[in-house]
C-alpha cells in the first residue's frame, strides 16, 4: 500500500498518522504538503491511496486557498468563503493524478459547506435541529425567527469551523443576548479562544451584518442534556461507517469546544446517565451519519443528547474531526483506527457498498418554513 499523506508537514495531524502507519508495519506515508498542491505540484499518481488532512493552522495555506495578496492577520475571520472554493479547488488536483482518495470530494464539498451538510442530512432522516431559510442580515434572521416561533438559534458561518464566527443567540421581544467567539475590533473581526457575551442588540446586530456576507447557516437552539453544572455533548469518530471512538465536551456555556477552554467529561458518567438504549440509538445515529458520506474513511460528529436524555440529534459533521489525542479504544487513537481498516479490509468493504449506492449529493434544503426534523428516541 503507496500511503500519501496531505497536510501541513509540521501540523501534529501528519505526524500522529504517519506514527500510526509506522506502528503498523508499513512504508513512512509520502507526505505531500498543501503549499505545494496550491502552488501546482504533480498530484500523486495512480495506485496511490491519499489521506487529505486538514489545511488549517498554516498562514501562508491559508493565503494560497483564499488567493489572496498576504495572510490574514493571526485570528481574522476573513475569506471563509474564498478558503472553501480553494479547499475544493486543491482538493480536485490532488485527484486529477487518479489516486485512490480516503477523503472523497463530494463528500468534503457537502461536509465543509453547513448548509449542504445539512440538507444531506435531512434528506437520510438523521435527527438534526431545524434550520432557517437563508438569511442575510440581522432585520431578516429578526424576522425569520418571528415566522418560526423560535426564541433561540445558533447563527454559524456556512463555511467556518472550530466555533469561528459562531453565535449562541437568544431574544425576547428586543432583547438580546449573544455568546460568541467573534471579537470585533475597528480593523475587523477576529476568532477569539475567550467567549464574549452581548446584550446589547445594535452590537450583536452589527456583528450578524458583518458575517452574512461570507454565507449563513442557521439553526434552532436546543437544549443540551447536562452533567453536574455543565452542558455536554460528544464528538464521535466514525471510521469505516463504524462509532469508534468519542469523547465528552462539557462547559458552562452553549460553546462546547475544547479548545475553548471547556473540560473532558466522563464518558463512562454519561453512558450511565443517558442509559444503554439511548446510548445504543445514538450510535446507530452515528452509522446513519457516517454512511450519508460513504466513500470518506472518517467523519468526526457532534452529537448531543437533549434534556432528559431520551432524544438526540446532530448537531455537526466534520470532515477533519479525527483530532482526538489520547483517546483510545482497543488500544488504538483514532489514526491507529483507520490504518487498521484500511489493512484489515473494512475500507474495501465500506467503499465497495458505497459504490452500490446511490449518489447522495445534491439533496434539497429543508422547506422554506425550516420545518423541524424530529430529534431521535430511545
């Protein structure tokens, strides 16, 4: 097997895969890095198999994805659009050489795009909040949201990720409160690792405007099932259409990402608390999920159960969700996982249903009422 690796060569990413394919007996990966895929390089050839990792954490990648003429400064939120059209772009040159791609490119169109992944999602049944017609600015989601009858969403970038750009926002009447990682200052808006609340409406309203030019996704809030004092939910890699590994993300408030400065909770804890069939109807969830992008080897899932543990739904799909340090199961991290799948025939099986299947792009939007998909039971 001729493993090709591309990353961002100094990103721990490569290096945790490449350290799994060497504790499996097999070949150091070839690693092919994103600056020179956007530059031009000679795509790997035919008989190759190619993991695509993640192009993120890299100034100059990022410039060369969004084309423009010097790199964002270090946090601006700028261009999400503009590094999703270099994302696929790079990806369909690393496939024009004929290589066998682990990442398949549909699926990473639909899974980087919040809207598409949505709409797939819908389209296979898996329980997902209900979502808004689209959006563009603060008077129109005020309205929208009268229409519907919601009091709470979560308005998300189309094309963000990591919590970039995202707003946990809450009304009544002209009230407002907003929780969100944006941090507006006269130069522009930046990604902050430190949550900000608003309260006031002409702030948040200003902040909407600001980010509805790069596309909008947004979603009704519901509520998180807790533990202790903390909301939680749960990121679950699937590897091979197969739940493998998860791990809890508990924090105070509506934002649960890790690197935001929220805990690891208890896994075990919450397996308890939500019961066996909760638990079990979850991760057949999961499989659903996973098989909505069935030529991809992985996809990282946010899944979170709600108040009183009975009902779940999901929340995200991740194309590079695979981060997952120090999480094992059978002994093995998630990269170790997905070696083992493609030496042990599981990738083989995977790719061979899926080619019995049906294409699954393309699938419509919710109906213009944003009508509710109901979250799954126990």
């Amino acid at each position: 097997m001729r493993l090709t690796v591309v990353g961002n060569p100094a990103n721990r990413r490569v290096d945790l895969f490449t350290r799994a394919v060497l504790d499996a007996g097999l070949p150091r990966p070839a690693v092919l890095s994103w600056a020179d895929v956007l530059a031009g390089a000679v795509p790997p050839a035919a008989g190759a198999v190619v993991r695509i990792d993640s192009p993120g954490e890299d100034a100059e990648v990022d410039r060369l994805l969004r084309r423009a003429a010097a790199p964002a400064r270090h946090g601006e939120l700028v261009g999400l659009a503009d590094t999703y059209a270099g994302l696929l772009a790079g990806i369909d040159r690393v496939a024009a050489g004929g290589a066998e791609l682990l990442n398949d490119p549909a699926d990473v169109a639909a899974l980087c795009d919040k809207r598409r992944c949505h709409a797939r999602l819908t389209a296979a049944g898996v329980p997902v909040p209900a979502a808004l017609p689209p959006v563009h600015g603060w008077e129109q989601l005020r309205s929208a949201m009268a229409v519907a009858g919601w009091s709470r969403v979560f308005v998300k970038p189309a094309h963000g990720s990591s919590a970039a750009g995202v707003i946990a926002l809450a009304v009544a009447g002209r009230r407002v409160q907003a929780v969100t990682t944006i941090e507006a200052t006269p130069d522009g808006l930046y990604n902050s690792l430190r949550p900000r609340r608003h309260t006031d409406e002409a702030e948040v309203a200003a902040l909407v405007d600001r980010i509805a030019g790069e596309g909008l996704h947004v979603e009704r809030w519901l509520p998180k099932a807790g533990l202790g004092d903390r909301v939680v939910d749960v990121r679950v890699v699937a590897v091979a259409g197969r739940p493998t590994h998860a791990v809890v993300r508990a924090a105070r408030g509506p934002l649960t990402n890790l690197h935001l400065g929220n805990a690891r909770g208890d896994l075990a804890e919450l397996r308890a608390t939500a019961g066996p069939a909760a638990w079990a109807a979850a991760m057949a969830t999961c499989e659903r999920v996973a098989a909505c992008f069935p030529r991809t080897l992985q996809v990282g899932i946010d899944l979170m159960f709600l108040v009183g543990w009975r009902r779940h739904a999901v929340a995200e799909v991740n194309a590079f969700g695979d981060l997952l340090p120090g999480v094992l199961a059978d002994g093995r991290d998630t990269y170790a996982e997905q070696v083992r799948a493609l030496t042990d025939g599981r990738w083989e099986r995977w790719r061979a249903a899926a080619d019995r299947m049906p294409s699954v792009d393309g699938a419509a939007r919710p109906d213009a009422a944003g009508r509710e998909v109901s979250a799954c039971e126990a």
